[in-house]
C-alpha cells in the first residue's frame, strides 16, 4: 500500500533531525519512494515560537497500521523526541498522514488523519509528491486543499533537503 508519512523539527539542528527521520524510515523496511522539498513553516496552536521544517515522504508497505504506528514513534524516541505537552517544540516528529485506502478509529491513531487536510504545513509537501491525491471527503486535491486555507500560517518552500543549512535553532 502507499503509504503518507509527515516529518517535522523545530528543535535544535531540524535538518539532521529530518535527515535521521529518513534514515530511520529505510531501517525500518519503510524506505522512502517519494520526498518532498523541506518547508519552514510557521508554528501554530502552540504558545511556543519556534518554526518548523516539515516535508512528506512516500513509502509502501503491507505492515499493519499499529506496527506501523509503533515503528514511527521508535524511530522519535531514538532521535531524542520527549512527548509533553501538546504541540511542544520537538526534534522530531512523525505522523502517519494514510496508508492506502485503511481507516481506522483507534484511541492511538487515526487514518486517514484527522487534521491532513487542514495543514498548510502538510498540504504543501504532499502536494509536491502526491499531486493527484485527492481528499475523499472533499474530492479536492492536496493543492487545491491548501489553496483553500492559505491564509492558515506562513509557508515556504526552502528546498530539497540536501540544500538546506545545518543550523541550529
């Protein structure tokens, strides 16, 4: 199955933290298919400041929604993500976007989740990668989803992963 993975940081170097997201996706048997360009994305429903980096990757796989589920949060803990407080400053930040056509209505997860298709941040990439994805509730693609609420937080497209500076925040 197609597989819609988020990655976000906005906490100390972002793009070693996306680039050992990446990394640890391929560990994982889920190597990527499809990576979008990064973009610096500005922080929303959360009091603290810091911008994020956030892309989307493609990947395809036949593993279960929960294994997968529990494969993306190993891969956190193992790049020093903390869960605390909702919408805390992170290093690193992984969430099943769909897999396939599966639904699921689970205490830990959600598919296709729930928020997609109200992110900015998630839209933009996903349209880079995916541009005839369409959401099923609406029929919208992900562009046209996003051009649809761009007035939601500021978004930039800073570029593929590779040209993007190492500092961190």
């Amino acid at each position: 199955m197609d597989c819609y993975i988020a990655l976000g940081s906005n906490l100390g170097d972002r793009k070693g933290h996306l680039e050992a997201g990446i990394e640890g996706l391929g560990l994982s048997d889920l190597e990527p298919v499809a990576v979008s360009s990064v973009w610096e994305t500005e922080p929303i429903a959360t009091p603290f400041p810091r911008w994020f980096w956030n892309m989307v990757v493609m990947t395809r796989t036949d593993r279960e929604p929960l294994d997968l589920l529990e494969a993306l949060m190993g891969i956190e803990r193992c790049n020093g993500r903390r869960r605390g407080l909702p919408n805390a400053p992170r290093t690193l930040d992984l969430d099943l976007l769909l897999l396939g056509d599966v639904a699921v209505d689970d205490e830990r997860l959600r598919l296709p989740h729930p928020r997609m298709w109200k992110r900015r941040f998630v839209l933009e990439p996903l349209a880079e990668i995916a541009p005839t994805l369409r959401n099923p509730s609406t029929g919208r693609t992900a562009h046209q989803e996003s051009a649809r609420i761009a007035t939601n937080g500021q978004v930039r497209r800073l570029g593929d992963l590779a040209s993007c500076p190492s500092l961190p925040l």
